[in-house]
C-alpha cells in the first residue's frame, strides 16, 4: 500500500524520481521499473509513452499537457490536479486513477478503462470518451461541456451535480447511475439505458424529461429513489433559442 503524507492528504511515491521527457523516455526505453515513479510536478507536455507501464505512478500537479499515453498501464494513478489537456489516453487502462480536480480539455479517453476512478471537480471540456469503461466512477462537480460520451459504460457511476451541457450521452448505459442536481440541458439521450438511474433535480428541457419517462423503470440500489419519480420531479430548462 501506497504511503500517505499527512500533511498533504497525497500519497507518497514509492518508485523513482522523474522530471522530464527525456528522463522518462530513457527511463522507458531501458525498461526501469516504473511502478510508483515519483512524476511530481514533472513537465512531459507533448512527449509520446504509448504502452508505457507506469502502475500507481505519482504525477500530482504535473503538465502533461498533449501527451500521449496509448494502451499504457496507469492503474491507480495519482494524476490529480494535473494538466492533461489535449492529451491522448485512448486505450489506457486507468482504473481507479485518482483524476480529481485535473484540467482535461479535449483530452481522449476512447475505450479507455476508467472504472472506479476519480475524475471529480475535473474540468474535460470537449473531451472525448467514446466506448470507454467508467464503472462506478466518481464523477461529481465535474464540467463536461460539448464532451462526447457515446455508447460508454457508466453503470453505478456517480454524476452528481455535473454539468453535462450539450454532451453526447448516444448509446451510453447509465444504469443504477447517480445524477442528482446534474445539468443536462442539450445533451443527446437518444438511446441510453437508463434501468435504476437516479435523475433527482437534474437539470434538463421538458423534451428530454419526457422521452425518459416513456422508458423510465427501476429503482436506484443506492438511493432507493424510483427512476421514474426522480423524473417526474427533475427540473426543466428553457430551449435554446
């Protein structure tokens, strides 16, 4: 188990300590072991760690700024507050990664694996997470503005008070899923599943309330509010003219 610095509440890196790109290409390509690297406040903007293995590694306020970390092993990694704009995680697999408070604009995680990770009080406007995993994923207070999560897993995920203004939700599976007081306004619902979901004073147009109540069935295992009840009672937002 990771160490924790009392004073900070961060968990205390237990590998070696990184600070650039060239230091973590080299480290990479003579194959150091990286598990629990010290990246704390390491800038890498724009450096290329596809398939990198960098299991419970430490990069609290780094910049990280249009990375790429295809397919890479990052479990349980601390990437809070961190600047991943523009960065590429497609493919990575990020389970319960703490992500809190991170800058993500325009970041991609298609068909990454996100489950039981933190992204809370993050901002990932214009982020992409296309078929991505987010399973009982933290995502409270973030802003998601003109995000794209089609056909994603957010099953038992917890979105309270979340702005997901304008996102494409198409496709995505939000069963037994958390969105008390969320934003909704303009977001395309069209065909998500929405079995035990939890819509309690989510924001949203009467057009897409209703659509939701034809199909509304379940009841939340968390909360034991009816889906169908938080629906009827949900606030509503004027069209856009």
């Amino acid at each position: 188990m990771m160490a924790t610095d009392s004073t900070t509440s961060q968990p205390l890196p237990i590998g070696i300590r990184i600070e650039t790109t060239r230091e973590l290409l080299d480290a990479l390509r003579v194959g150091t072991d990286l598990m629990g690297a010290d990246l704390t406040k390491a800038i890498l903007s724009r450096g290329l760690f596809d398939n990198a293995k960098m299991p419970k590694a430490c990069f609290y306020r780094g910049t990280l700024h249009s990375v790429s970390f295809r397919n890479a092993d990052l479990r349980m990694a601390n990437l809070r507050r961190v600047d991943i704009e523009r960065a590429v995680f497609a493919g990575a697999d990020l389970r319960g990664a703490n992500l809190s408070m991170a800058v993500g604009d325009y970041a991609t995680f298609c068909q990454a694996k996100l489950d039981k990770a933190s992204l809370q009080g993050g901002r990932f406007n214009g982020a992409t997470f296309d078929h991505a995993s987010l399973i009982a994923t933290k995502l409270t207070d973030c802003n998601f503005f003109e995000s794209s999560f089609q056909g994603v897993n957010l099953q038992r995920a917890n979105l309270a008070q979340t702005s997901l203004v304008s996102v494409n939700l198409s496709a995505a599976d939000l069963r037994q899923s958390n969105l008390c007081e969320a934003n909704l306004s303009g977001a395309d619902l069209n065909g998500i599943q929405i079995e035990g979901a939890d819509f309690s004073k989510a924001r949203m147009s009467e057009e897409q309330r209703f659509s939701l109540i034809d199909r509304a069935s379940g009841t939340n295992e968390l909360t034991g509010n009816a889906t169908l009840d938080t629906l009827r009672e949900a606030g509503t937002t004027k069209p856009r003219r």
